[in-house]
C-alpha cells in the first residue's frame, strides 16, 4: 500500500516531467525545425524526374551562366565557366567541378541537390549522388526559350520573365543606337580562325555574338540564303562567298603559339574582302565572345554597338 509521502512525491514527480514537457514544445513551436525542400516534376530527354522545387546548390558543367540568369545558386561547375568574364562575380564561392565532364568524386563533396549537365557521360552516377537534369546541346535554340527552361529548372517563372524583359529592353536601346551608324543593307559575319589555319563562320546560335548580333540588333547575315547550317567552314575560294561589310573575327589559340591569324591578315583573298578595305575588320577576344548564354549575349550588345560606333567614328575622322 503507498503511503500519503509516496504518492505526493510521485505526483511532484509527474508534475515537473510535465512541465519540462510543455517547455520543451514551447521551444519547438517558437523556432520549428526547417521544412524540408519540396519536390516537383519535370520532363528530361532521360523521362519525368523529380527534382527540388527551389534548389539551394547545383552543380553544373556547362549551364553555369544559364543558371546564374534566372538566379540559380552554383556551387559547382565545369573548368570553362570559370573563364567567362561575364560570371566571375557570380561564380566566385563556386568550385571547379572538374574538365571537360565534371567530376564524380567532387560532385559528391559538394554535396548539391540538383546537377544540371549537357553531358549524359556519367549521368547514372551523378543521378545516385542528386536529382540530376540532362538537358543536351540544342535543346534550347535563343535566349527566349532557354531563360524560360532555365526558370523552369531552379522553379523562379519571375526571375525569367524580367530578364527577358530587361533583354528586350536593352536589344532595342542597341538597335536605336546603331541607326545612322550601320546601313540597314549592310552585312555582319562572325568568323573564328582556330591555331590550326581553319576558318569558319558562324550563324544566329553557335556563340560569337551571333544571337546578339542577328537576333538583338536586327543586322544581316552574309549568308542566309547559302545555308542553314550554324557552323560553315571556309576555304580561300569560299571565303569571298561569305565575305560582309562587317566582320568579327576570333582567333582559338589556347597555346598562344600559333602564327594562323598572321598567316590569314597576310592573304590577297583576305585583304581583298570589302570589310578589309573599308577598316571594318575586327578582332575579339575567344573567351569573351565565344559565350552564349544569356548574360553573356546581353552583355554583348554593349560590346558590338561600341564597337561599330567607335570604328565608325574613325574611319569618319580619316576622311
């Protein structure tokens, strides 16, 4: 039988485990643990798979500024990227995931919740590690599709809409800026020279401006009605075929030892083109204008209009 001691202290037990009890989910009421992320559904070339509706760190190979565009969180990316003036800022807490495909093993120590690749070469392994987004080359073919599949994958429709809408805005600041400095007739070619002497010129989705120049500011293409192709390879006898009144050239040299370019200005074939007589030639930067994502063809519109207007301004101070 409990005596009246036993039972008082029992019940002062009981009391105290109680009020420690209501303590304790006082606290959890006053600052819950986070939510975790939820999760979505989006098509792939690899099937419906379901991926965080907000993701906090991506790993990437080649869609870092893609990404980065619609306010996408990289901690990870291809060697490249990092080469890009246009997402140095952005990228600097980022890691270099590896070249030319990203690594395994450190895709793995970043421990992201979403990989975004253009390369399936290791996608089973990545996909064990986060949901992983296979999106190959082409899948997006301008700047207004791919800010619109890349606000779909980092699940920000808003971000998107106003960088399209800042890109519309700037496009036609640019066009405004060029009247009376480019006939309207005129011709714009984008060619890239590679250390090994091949000569190709480029179309309105193959990097070198080529959306900036074609689809941003409005000007013609040398070539439209000879191909559809993105990518031409020319020859001396072709070149005078796909010659223009304006021509942007890139030299791909990673060595820095190649005498192509040289070789190439030294032509009669190249000399004899109309832009080389009117001093209408000019010469980028590889890293900076081979970028195609839509920071980077944004930021080129800038760079083209400066561009035109300052040689404009010289050739018209020569005569």
């Amino acid at each position: 039988m409990l005596t009246n001691k036993t039972v008082t202290a029992v019940l002062a037990v009981i009391l105290v485990f109680s009020l420690f009890l209501t303590a304790c989910g006082g606290a959890n009421t006053a600052t819950p643990a986070p939510a975790e992320n939820k999760m979505r559904s989006i098509e792939t070339p690899k099937g419906t798979i379901q991926i965080p509706d907000k993701p906090q760190r991506i790993v990437t190979d080649y869609y870092a500024g893609e990404l980065i565009a619609v306010g996408g969180n990289v901690i990870g990316a291809e060697t490249e990227a990092f080469k890009s003036p246009f997402t140095v800022e952005q990228l600097k807490n980022a890691q270099d995931a590896g070249s030319p495909r990203i690594n395994v093993e450190k895709t793995l120590e970043l421990a992201p919740d979403l990989i975004v690749v253009m390369y399936d070469d290791n996608y089973e392994a990545l996909s064990k590690i986060a949901p992983t987004v296979y999106l190959p080359y082409g899948t997006a073919t301008n700047i207004y599709d791919t800010v619109k599949l890349f606000g779909e994958v980092v699940g920000d429709k808003e971000k998107a809409d106003k960088f399209i809408a800042d890109f519309d805005k700037k496009a036609a600041w640019g066009r405004e800026k060029l009247k009376g400095i480019v006939d309207e007739n005129a011709t714009v070619g984008l060619y890239e020279l590679t250390n090994k002497g091949d000569l190709w010129i480029f179309g309105d989705n193959a990097g070198r401006g080529g959306q900036t120049v074609y689809n941003a500011l409005k000007l013609k293409m040398p070539h439209a009605d000879k191909s559809k192709e993105q990518t031409v390879q020319l020859s001396m006898e072709t070149l005078p075929e796909y010659a223009a009144d304006y021509m942007f050239v890139t030299f791909y040299n990673p060595e820095k030892n190649s005498d192509a370019l040289k070789t190439l200005q030294e032509s009669a074939v190249w000399k004899a083109t109309p832009a080389a007589k009117n001093n209408q030639i000019f010469y980028n930067d590889y890293d900076t204008f081979y970028r195609y994502d839509p920071i980077a063809i944004t930021a080129h519109i800038d760079m083209f209009v400066d561009m035109l207007i300052k040689r404009h301004e010289e050739n018209k101070s020569k005569k």
